[in-house]
C-alpha cells in the first residue's frame, strides 16, 4: 500500500508557470508586474482527460474548460464583430477611442484589459488610419457592442470575484493533478497594498468605510473595497496578517482617488484628460510641442491635460507606460491636436492678409504733395510779390510830392 501511495505521489506532474496575467488586470494597488500576454497559438492539443493540464514551451497553461472572466482573445473580440457586420481592421485609432469612451461611460471605470473595447484599440494601433480601401464601420454597431460587454464585466465582477482557474496569476500550482488550485499571493506593489487572498474581514470592513468617506458614496464594483469584501467573505480571519488604520486609509484615498479620476469624463479630442494623470499629460506636452514647433496655446490638448492632472495627479487607470498601446493612442491624439492648432494659425493668416487688402488706401502726405507740385508754379508767385508796391512804397512817394511841391512854392513866392 505504501509503496503505491510513494509511486502516486512521485508521478504527481510538477508545477506550471504561467504568463497569464490575474483577472482583474490594470490596478496599481494589487496589479502584477507580468504583462497580458496572449494564448500561444502553436501549443499541443489537450489530451483527452480534461482535468489535466500539460504545460505548452511558453510556460502558459491550457484548459479544455472553457474560459472564464473577462478575459478574451483578439479572436474572440474579432467573431463578435463579425456577427454584427463589422471588420476590426477597418477600424481607425479615432473610432477605437470612441468605442473606449461608450465602455468606459457604462462602467464608470476604464475598460479593463481583455474587454471588447481594449482589443478593439489594440488591434487600431496596427492602423492607426484604418485598413486602406475598406468602408468604415458602423459607429453605432460598435458603440453598441461596447456598451453590452461593459454590462457583462460589470455582472461578472459582481458575482465572480475569485481567482479564475483560466486566468491565474503567475507560479500557480495545481494540487495533485486535478482541478483544485493553489492560488498564489499577489505581489503587492512598491506602495502599501492589500493582499485580496489574505485579508481578513474586519480589514475589509475598515477598508470599505475609509473608501466610502473618500468618494461620498458607495465604491462601485471594481473598487479595492469591493473586492476585499467578497475576497474576506471566503476567508473571513484571514491570514492573521495585521493592517493599522493608517495604512488601509492611505490605500482606501488612493484608490477612491483612481475611481473619482476615471468617473470624471474630461473627453478633449478623444482623450479623457482626467485619467492620464501627470506621466500621461507631460507625454502630451512633448509630443504637441515638437508638432507645433512652439508650447502649445491655451485652449489645447497639453493645456486641458495639464489642468486635469493638477485635480488628478495620479490619474485613474490610464497608465500609458505601461500600455504601449495606450501611449500611442495619446501621442496620436496630441498629434491630431496639433494639425488642428497648426490649422488655424494658418487661417488667422489668411484672414488677416485680406483684411490687409480690403482696407482703403491711405491719404498721401504733405511732403509727397510738395514734390509733385510743377516748378514752373514758382516763378509766377515771386513775381507777382516783385511788382506788387508796398503801401509805404506808396506813402513815401506822396511824402516826396509833397516836399517838391513846397519848394516849388517856396521858388515861386520868391
């Protein structure tokens, strides 16, 4: 008997990483450093026994179970859009954005990775103009579509807030071959984090309250608080690991912080300047000055996002550093902004050159009119001046008769 339970033991398959990142993705205070990283497409086929999973050259782990959460493949995202009629690849950068706004209107949050609106920006990135040639989409389908898997994850995340067995974190272990799963610690941040698969329900508690002091309502689904809540309510003690008051709400401020910026809906040419924070608003800054050739004016995209980020200066989930997607989505935007402002400075020339030509010519000058009087003007003056006798001229002429006529008198009396 001992010896088959030492050979049952010795045949236990050992333990699979996987690159697979955990199912709510994005978050700065209980993220992961891996990256989401899709399914390998050259990996074996599943053996028949569907409880055993077999580990694939990149270390990611399959299932025949199908898969579970929010998290999809691009391919998945591509068969929904074409059931309604539309081809990804025809999509532009500036349609991605608008499919990002819908979704993250109706989740009061930004769309999580693997969500319809996230694949849909990634798969823009590759064409920022869309595909050459092809109609552009229908708006309103895709709006549409965003707006349904946004009521999706949403229900999701209210009912399965659990680690995924299709989306485990990394290093995770299965136990004896079967499907039961040791779920690893998540790695908590360089920042004071919460642990979800530790934490205790009277931290959770805490948690909640200093987050809802923060907001002034409730937090949402999605929210740190939240999802320590249901984590606790399977683990209500916890791992005896103590969290002070202090640092659960300094956690709870930052995280009701995250949510404000990514509630607050600053959409300026296609971006919500709320969430990028500063790192996203100096992005914007270098990228629209080395377009425009100058600072950019007031009224601008950098000048909007400057602004935000003073409100918010850690954004919300946007974290364009760590998404080479999203950071192109902002370059691209500060660009677009600056052809924009370039426009119409432009046109403001324009405008004042014809302003320039309409106005009336004006009078000439004094000395202008003087050089162009004739010179033969002239003489004809000096000499009426010439021949003109003064009166005293005319005076001293009589004054002479005068005396002539006395001493012709005086002549003649003699």
């Amino acid at each position: 008997m001992s010896n088959t339970m030492t050979e049952t033991v010795t045949r236990t398959p050992p333990a699979v990483m996987t690159t697979e990142v955990p199912l709510v993705a994005g978050d700065v205070l209980r993220a992961t450093d891996t990256p989401a990283v899709s399914p390998p497409t050259a990996s074996p086929p599943p053996p028949s026994n569907g409880s055993r999973r077999t580990g694939s050259p990149t270390g990611s782990v399959k299932s025949t179970k199908s898969s579970k959460g929010h998290r999809r493949t691009s391919s998945a995202a591509s068969d929904i859009a074409k059931a309604a009629g539309i081809d990804l690849d025809a999509v532009s950068m500036a349609e991605a954005r608008k499919v990002m706004s819908e979704e993250h209107k109706v989740l009061g949050f930004r769309p999580p990775h693997g969500s319809f609106a996230a694949e849909v920006q990634s798969i823009a990135a590759k064409h920022p103009e869309g595909k050459p040639g092809a109609s552009p989409p229908d708006t309103n389908k895709l709006k549409e579509i965003a707006r349904e898997d946004a009521l999706r994850i949403l229900a999701e995340r209210k009912t399965n807030t659990g680690a995924d067995k299709d989306a485990l974190p990394p290093n995770v272990k299965p136990v004896n071959g079967n499907d039961k799963h040791v779920t690893p610690a998540r790695h908590s941040p360089p920042a004071p984090g919460v642990n979800l698969n530790k934490i205790s329900a009277t931290a959770a508690r805490v948690l909640m309250s200093h987050e809802h002091r923060a907001l002034g309502f409730r937090p949402p689904p999605g929210s740190l608080a939240a999802e320590a809540q249901s984590a606790a309510a399977r683990h209500p003690d916890g791992d005896g690991t103590h969290l002070d008051d202090e640092t659960l709400r300094e956690i709870a401020l930052r995280d009701a912080e995250r949510i404000k910026a990514d509630r607050e809906l600053n959409i300026v040419e296609g971006v919500n300047v709320s969430t990028i924070g500063k790192d996203g608003a100096a992005v914007i800054q270098s990228e629209e000055t080395r377009a425009l050739g100058h600072p950019p004016p007031s009224g601008s995209l950098a000048s909007e996002a400057q602004s935000a980020a003073e409100r918010h200066p850690g954004g919300g989930s946007f974290k364009p550093d760590g998404n080479p997607a999203q950071l192109e989505e902002l370059k691209e935007a500060a660009r677009h902004d600056a052809e924009r402002l370039r426009a119409q400075e432009e046109s403001a020339k324009v405008q004042e050159a014809k302003e320039l030509e309409r106005r009336p010519p004006s009078p000439p000058k004094v000395d202008k009119a003087v050089e162009t009087e004739p010179l033969t003007e002239a003489p004809p003056e000096v000499v009426r001046t010439l021949t003109t006798t003064p009166p005293l001229s005319r005076t001293e002429t009589g004054d002479s008769v005068e005396i002539v006529g006395d001493v012709v008198g005086s002549t003649l009396l003699a």
